[in-house]
C-alpha cells in the first residue's frame, strides 16, 4: 500500500508548477496549493484518496488543453496531474494496447506506428493529451474512414471514490458480462472529470481478430495527399461565400457514408474574419487510396462548384503520414501570433448548412466594426465509419451528424476580452437565432461538440432556447450517464461545471 506522503508533490517553489496544472488558454489561471503528480496506479489511488481525506476541492490534469477553466481555477486547492501516466504497452491478455491518460496524441502516434504500425483515429492536436480527449469523445482526420477514438475503447481502469470516502480502482470493460460494463460506457464520451480518475485506457478494434499485436487496431496510413488552397476576401461575394459553404457542406452530407469513394479524404473549410484577408481549406486523402490524387482534384472542383471562383494553391505534396501528425498543424495563414487568450464555441451539423446561417456567418465575417484577424470558423468533415455506430453503443450520440465546426477567437490581453467574449458570442448566437442562439437538436444541427469545452449554454443571458447545456452535449445519454454517475460517485467528488449531475 502506498501512502500519500509517497506521492510527489509539487509546489509553488518548483518551476514545474507552473507548468503541471496550467492551461493552454491565457485566460485562466489556478493556484493550488500543490499539484500531486502520481507516477503508477497506485500512486493514483493515494492521490485521489489524499484529497478525499483532505476534504478539498480537486481537478484532474492531463494536458492542460481544456477551453474552459475546469481545471486552472482558482477554486481547486489541489491538482491531480496524471502527465506521467503515460506509457503505450501491448497487452497480450486483453489482446488489446495498454494506454496512460498522460500520454500526447503526438507520443501515441508515434508509438503505435513505430511499435507495431497501427493507429488510432484521435485528434490533430500534438501536444494534447489523452485524458480529457478520450472521455470527451476524441475525434480527428481518421474518424470518416475508422471512426471516433471511444470507438477503440476496449477497457478502462479508473480510481474511483466510494460512498464511504475510501479511493479505489474499477476495471470496466466493454464486454456484454462485464458488470462494470456501465462505467466503461460513461467512458465513451460522458465526460472527463466527471466519475473518477483514469489511470490507463486499453484501445483495441472492435472487430479485431487473433492475437498479433498489428492486428489488434487499424494499420496506419504511409503516406498522405494534402493539399491546402485559399480564397482572398477580396473575390468573395455574399453569393459565392454562401455557394462555398453550401458546397462543402452539402458534399459531406452527399458522402457520409461509408460506400463513399471519398471516405479516405478528410478535409477542413476554415473561414476567419475579413480583417485576414483570406482564409484556407486544408485537404488530405490516405495516399493508398486508388485514384487518390484524381478523387483530391474533383473533392475540389465540386467544392467551387457554381461559385465562380478559383482558389490559389499553397501546397499540394505527399508527405508521410506520421511526419504529418505529430507536426504542429498551425491555424493557418497570419495574425495568431502573439494571441494566448481564447474563447471557442462548436456545433454539430447534420445536413447541408441551412441558408439563415449561412447568412448570418457572411455578416458577422464581413463585419466592418470587427478587425481582429485572429478568428476562425473550422468546418471539419465528420460522418463516414461515425456513422455506423448507433447512439446508444457509445455516449456519442451525434452519430448521424456530418459536420464538426470550430468557433474560435484569439487575443493577447484581458483588456480585450470584454469585447472579444461579446464579439464571438453575438456571432454564434446569430447563426443559431432560429434556435434560441444554440445549435438545435436532431434538425439541421445537433447540440455541440464537448471536446470544444464551453460554458457558455450554462447560462440562460446566453442560451435562450429550451435546451438544457447537458442535451447540447450528451443529448438522449443524459438520464443514463446520470445513473452512472450517481452509482460510482455518489457523493460527488469529481465535478466542474460541465460535469454530469448525479440521479437514481
Ligand atoms: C490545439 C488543440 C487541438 C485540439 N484538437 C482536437 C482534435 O483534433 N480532436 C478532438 O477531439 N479534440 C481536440 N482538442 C480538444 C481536446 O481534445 C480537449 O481539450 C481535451 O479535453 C483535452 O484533454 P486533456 O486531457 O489533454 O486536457 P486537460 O485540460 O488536462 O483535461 C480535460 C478534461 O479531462 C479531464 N481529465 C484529464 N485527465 C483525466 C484523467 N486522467 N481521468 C479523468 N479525467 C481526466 C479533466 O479533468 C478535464 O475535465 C484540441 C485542443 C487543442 C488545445
């Protein structure tokens, strides 16, 4: 039994503070007492049971990555860091890759295709790590062709707080016999932070098959395609503008599913305010796929399709893949520099997006009172392998949605952030005014992405539409995941503002 005092501590005089328990985002700020930075399970379990003792508000921490201040708030006296948790290990008894939450998606590509040439399909961001991406239901440039992250959860080992204070580790499975089958499945998506702390995730194909460790998760593509081109502000009218985005949209809905030629292509429309001047779409297609560099060009001609316009070409080359995802993806084009500060927003889309919003993204873009380049709506293809998976066989339950959009504004210092909060706000809020200034549910739209961490649709000055913030997220998995949590965190240890609510 490891006691407490076996933990490292981290405190405020150690120049790792400020780094372990930080934020991505410039705006938020902790100040725990210490940060406990437990290196195996174990230690996991004295962290958790440390601060149970205590009696004191805690967070989890893996990355730091979380858009909201659940974490780097001044409210939690004590962080769990579980960075160190990081190691990829093949397990031959559960036939499947041992994974710690710590790890950076950067580090799990790389060791999944130096290891044994397979991967998974998680997220484009490098240095975020696996903790928070998972149970929020990571998604990336793969998911179209093998589908969401959670859909590789085979287990998962979680430190959990029981009823009567006492910390423990749980093993879920997904397996139909398994009577920790329950907690597992609030792992697919119901939320980081939410009903206890994950010390290690096992991820394997559903319809894997034998026991070669190659064979346990899909190979990982060689090479890519990509492409990136741009449209100047200057050639784009209210009609052409709307044409694009009706076009990229449309398409995803015409090539959701899984008998698509294109379902190898992934591709993101990123338009930013006028003030940049232009704005990009960043294309790539598994190389291997046959006709690729045919299927590239003709995703692209029916992208301008009607609008009159041509784009210039900034790259166009093959690159290997893994190269490719453990780089930096930058935004994107100038006016990001200097800018720590961020608020972002999201929305699912289901069909082609509608013309009202459509227009209301045109004028809050071409707004003339506005001049902050660094703004960027990310309009990503989703759909495909998601698809395939019924609502309830995860606690995703999106899956008919062929869109994944991104709203995000950066700036440099809190001076700006009146106006900036006010600016992204009134944006969003007009393309969903049909709706109460929230995406709907189950009709263009559905809810928001909760990876794209946001507490605004908490507050009702900001959600004026009869749906609750946790039917945006979890949608019908509400009332399920709610039993969870009131089963394995009846006194509510883990929690943060967009945390599940406890309910028999
Ligand atoms: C640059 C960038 C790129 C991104 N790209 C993508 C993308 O392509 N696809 C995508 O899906 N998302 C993406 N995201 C969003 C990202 O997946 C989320 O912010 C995610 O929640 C981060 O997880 P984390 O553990 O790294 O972050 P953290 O901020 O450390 O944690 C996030 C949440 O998870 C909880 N948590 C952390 N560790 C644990 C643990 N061990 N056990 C239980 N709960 C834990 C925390 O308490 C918190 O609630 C991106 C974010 C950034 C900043």
């Amino acid at each position: 039994m490891i006691e407490t005092f076996d933990v490292e501590r981290v405190t405020p005089d150690d120049s790792r503070y400020g780094v372990l328990g930080a934020s991505f985002n410039g705006r938020w700020a902790g100040a725990p007492e210490y940060v406990l930075l437990p290196k195996t399970a174990d230690e996991a379990v004295a962290s958790v049971q440390h601060v149970l003792d205590r009696g004191v508000r805690f967070a989890l921490h893996s990355s730091g990555a979380c858009y909201e201040d659940l974490i780097a708030n001044p409210e939690n006296r004590v962080i769990i860091s579980t960075s160190q948790l990081n190691s990829v290990d093949y397990d031959p008894e559960r036939k499947a890759f041992a994974v710690g939450p710590g790890i950076t998606t950067a580090d799990l590509y790389r060791k999944l295709y130096e290891g044994w040439h397979v991967t998974v399909p998680a997220g484009v961001g490098p240095p975020v790590a696996l903790g928070g991406q998972m149970t929020n239901a990571g998604y990336g440039a793969l998911s179209r062709q093998l589908g969401h992250l959670v859909d590789y959860l085979e287990a998962v080992e979680v430190v959990i707080a029981d009823a009567d204070g006492r910390a423990r580790k749980v093993m879920a499975t997904r397996q139909a016999d398994d009577p920790q089958r329950e907690l597992w499945w609030a792992h697919t998506g119901g939320g980081g932070g939410t009903y206890g702390l994950v010390t290690k995730f096992w991820l394997r194909s559903p319809e894997a098959q034998g026991s070669e460790p190659a064979d346990q998760l899909p190979t990982a593509p060689r090479e890519l395609i990509v492409s990136e081109v741009a449209w100047s502000w200057d050639q784009l009218s209210e009609e052409s503008f709307g044409k694009l985005l009706g076009n990229f949209t449309a398409w995803h809905e015409r090539h959701a599913g899984v008998d698509s030629p294109y379902l190898n292509l992934f591709s993101a429309l990123k338009p930013r305010h006028i003030s940049a001047g232009e704005f990009l779409m960043s294309s790539q297609i598994d190389a291997a796929t046959p006709n690729a560099e045919q299927l590239l060009d003709d995703f692209l001609a029916a992208i301008v399709d009607g609008t009159g316009l041509t784009y210039r070409v900034d790259v166009r080359e093959r690159v290997d893949w893994l190269a490719h995802v453990t780089a930096w993806a930058s935004l994107g084009g100038d006016g990001w520099e200097g800018k720590g500060r961020f608020k972002a927003k999201s929305a699912y889309l289901r069909t082609a997006m509608p013309a009202d919003q459509v227009r209301a993204m045109y004028r809050n873009l071409t707004d003339p009172e506005y001049d902050n380049p660094a703004t960027l709506v990310e309009i990503a293809g989703y759909g495909g392998r998601v698809n395939t998976v019924a609502s309830s066989e995860t606690a995703v339950p999106q899956r008919d949605s062929v869109i994944k959009m991104l709203y995000l504004v950066m700036w440099a210092t809190p001076e700006e952030d009146a106006a900036q909060l006010a600016w992204i706000r009134r944006w969003y809020g007009e393309v969903y005014a049909a709706t109460g200034g929230v995406p709907g549910v189950g009709g263009a739209n559905d809810g928001a992405v909760l990876n794209y961490t946001d507490a605004d649709p908490l507050d009702p000055a900001l959600n004026g539409s009869p749906i609750p913030w946790h039917e945006l997220y979890f949608g019908a998995a509400y009332p399920r995941l709610q039993q969870i949590k009131a089963k394995w965190d009846p006194a509510d240890h883990f929690t943060h503002a967009l945390a599940v609510r406890g309910r028999n």
